[in-house]
C-alpha cells in the first residue's frame, strides 16, 4: 500500500486593508448632496411659511453667534474624542433636525420659531460634522498611499459635482412630492452618510498626542459641562496661532481663502440674485452658477490628474491670472452671453486654486491641533460670508448693484496683486523655505 504524497499547501497571500478612501468619498457625496438640496429647499419653505423675505436674512443673522460658537466646541471635541465617531454622531443629528421639519409641518404647522430652533439643532449637527470630516482627509491619504495634493484635487472635484447635480435634484423632488416632503431626502442622506463612515475602521479618527493623552488620563469627573466651554476658548486660541502665528505659509493661505469665501459669495449670494431679478429673469442666475460649477468641476478633474505635471507655483499663478479676469468679466455685470462665459473662465480657474490652498492647510496643520485649527477655520467662515454679503447690502442699496459689483471685483484685484507678491506664496516649491510648524502643547504640558 502506497502513501499519496502531501499535497503543498497555497501560501495565502499577504492581508491587504481595505481601501477607505472610496468610503470616505461616498459619506463625503451623501452629506454634501443633502446639504445641497436643503439649501435650495429650505428658503423656498421658509418664504412660503412666513410671506417675508427678511425672515432668511434675520435666521441667518440669530443663528451667526451659536453657529461660530458651535464651530468652536467642534474643533474641541475633534481635538478630544475620535474623530470618525464624532462625525458620525454629527450626521445623525443632521439627519434627525432635517427630518422634524416635516413632522412638525405635519402635526403643528411650521413657524418662524421652529426654524430657528431646528436650524440650530442642524447646525450642532452640520458644523461639528464638518470639521471632524475634514479632520480625517490626511489620515485617509496615509493609510491608503495617496498623495494630499491629488486627493484636494479629487474632493474639490466633488464638490462641484455635487453643486450641478443638487439644485437639479431639489427642483425634480419638490415638483415630485413638494418642497417639505422633499426634505426627507436630506435627512436619508445625512442618515446614510452616517452609515457609510460607521464602516471606516475606528483607528482612522484616533486622537494623538498630547490632547489624547490629556482626554485618556482625565477623570470622567474632571470633565464638567462647563469644561466643553473652556475647551470651545482653548480650541479658539490655540486655532488662531496654528492658522495665523505659527506659520507664514498658512496664514496666508488663509488670508485667500477668506478672499474668496467673500468676494464669491457676495457675487452669487446678492449681487447677481439682485441683478436678475431687477432683469426680471431670475430663472437665468441657475444658468450662470452651473457654468461656474461645470467650470469648477472640469479644472478639478483635471488638477486631480495632473497635479504634478506642473510646478504648484505655476498653477497657483495660472488659477489667480484666470480668477481675476473671470470676476472682472462678472464685476461688469455684460450681457448674458458674456456673463455664461466670465462663470465659466471663473469656475476653470476657481478648481486648482481651491483645490491648492486646501492641501497647503491640511498640509500645514499639525495633527495634535487639526480639530482645533479646522473648526476654528469654519468658524471664521461662517462668520465672515454673512459678514461681506451684509456689506455688499449696503453698497448695493446705496451705490446701486453696478457700483457694488465693481466694488467686488476691485477688492478681487487687490487680493490678486497681494497674492501674487506675498514672499511666503513665492516659494511653493521649495520645502526648505516653509519648515514644518510646531504643534501648540496644551497649557498644562507647556507649564
């Protein structure tokens, strides 16, 4: 009787971890879009339930402080507890203050009221979710090898997708189950983006150094409400050095990006909205923003593809040249044809700029101090957009929109030449001019 030989074993082979970056992309579209579609929605039903149109405005001005404030404990609590968690737990009340919109259309009737209190509701959700979401973007590059530069690229890309396709969306489901029905949209995909990170492995939003040590080691008792505060002034101060003391570099990529939020959304938010309804041709301002979007959407795609095909300082000089000329060609209010295609050179030239000034941030941020430093950034966003476009207010009741939109376009230009001739924005390429800064220790370790 003869033995069968041993049959050998296959090796198997080596356990390769999942790829998290199509993951995090999906959770990222999920929540973008149903931002979106709310944004468009929303000041629909808030026209149709108060008759004021100054009720959006007066919203947006009681929600500005708990907004900021709220920004603040965001960047605290990223800071302090892992950060896949808190955007999670952020996406679930996203989803929970959109969706009693509907019911409490259905059983009381909605007021002014109840905006503002599901609208801070939401903004305890949205803000704090958007900071611990942006938190995760480099832990997301180094577990799946991708580069930083190319991934802004590949977000920014997102976004603008996302800008073409919500308003399109949003109009579809309000004359398909009207507009406060359509709202459950938004909070189913809130709920899924939810879902989606719960499937992100927990290690990704992990908190280190000194914060989490301090978080570890901390009795439950030593960590009254009153602490979250204290942590929401800490977050704050030592936000503003990491953005504007520490490094040259971020501060004035900052200082840009503030440009930006500002001068373009006083031009889509006022003064284009304000110079075609004067036309009497609102209908055509959906016109002009999708250019601007499709534009966006194309020069990202293709910054994402061939980010290294050219030096950063070339496509740093190459996207303000472009943005320039595209906000002078909207600042002079021409006839619309001329006005489709300023949206359009704006929006091809916006997509690298944006996606630039994104990877220098992220870059530049120490990890011990992104929550802080992020939610610190959107703060100062949300405060300063209504800010400049209640300026713009006033040049365009007492100027005329003519005169403020070349207002707007004057101050673009001054921020250009600035941009351009900033030292620190001369040496892009060149790490040895831009050392790495040092994390801010918390007052305890530097005591």
């Amino acid at each position: 009787m003869s033995l069968a030989a041993p049959v050998a074993r296959t090796a198997r082979p080596p356990h390769r971890p999942r790829k998290v970056a199509p993951r995090y992309l999906l959770s990222c579209a999920c929540s973008l879009l149903g931002n979106s579609v709310a944004g468009v929605i929303l000041p629909l039903v808030l026209l149709a339930t108060t008759g004021d149109a100054l009720a959006a405005g007066t919203l947006a001005l009681i929600c500005a402080v708990p907004q900021f404030l709220i920004g603040l404990i965001g960047g605290a609590l990223t800071d302090r507890f892992n950060r896949r968690n808190v955007s999670i737990v952020s996406d679930i009340l996203s989803a929970a203050s959109v969706a009693l919109l509907p019911i409490v259309d259905m059983i009381w009737g909605l007021s002014f009221g109840w905006f503002v209190a599901l609208g801070l509701l939401g903004a305890i959700g949205d803000i704090p979710g958007m900071t611990a979401r942006d938190s995760l973007v480099p832990a997301v590059c180094e577990r799946d090898n991708h580069s930083l530069q190319k991934f802004m690229g590949l977000t920014q890309s997102l976004d603008s997708l996302v800008v073409i396709v919500g308003p399109a969306l949003a109009a579809f489901l309000m004359g398909f189950v009207g507009s406060v029905n359509a709202l459950w949209f938004t909070a189913a995909m809130s709920l899924a983006a939810a879902l989606v990170t719960l499937t992100l492995p927990r290690s990704l939003g992990a908190v280190h150094g000194a914060a989490a040590d301090a978080s570890a080691t901390a009795p439950a008792s030593s960590q009254p409400p009153r602490g979250l505060v204290s942590g929401a002034w800490h977050a704050l101060r030592d936000g503003v050095r990491v953005l504007f003391a520490s490094d040259t570099l971020l501060r004035s990529s900052m200082f840009i990006s503030f440009g930006v939020v500002m001068v373009m959304g006083s031009l889509q938010g006022l003064v284009l909205p304000v110079h075609f309804t004067a036309a009497q041709t609102p209908e055509l301002l959906g016109y002009v923003l999708s250019a601007m979007s499709a534009g966006m959407l194309a020069s990202s795609l293709g910054y994402a593809a061939m980010a290294h095909k050219l030096r950063r300082r070339t496509w740093y000089v190459l996207s303000l040249a472009g943005m320039a000329s595209g906000i002078l060609g909207l600042g002079l209010l021409p006839a619309f044809p001329l006005l489709i295609a300023s949206a359009l050179v704006l929006g091809l030239s916006a997509g690298p700029i944006s996606a630039l000034l994104g990877f220098f941030i992220f870059d530049r941020i120490p990890a011990e101090n992104r929550g802080s430093a992020l939610g610190t950034q959107n703060s100062l966003t949300l405060a300063a957009a209504p800010v400049a476009v209640f300026a713009t207010s006033l040049a365009v009741e007492g100027l005329g929109v003519s005169a403020a939109a070349l207002g707007l376009a004057g101050c673009w230009m001054l921020i250009t030449l600035w941009a351009l001739n900033s030292h620190s924005l001369k040496y892009l390429d060149e790490e040895k001019a831009h050392p790495d800064p040092i994390p801010f220790a918390p007052e305890a370790e530097r005591a």
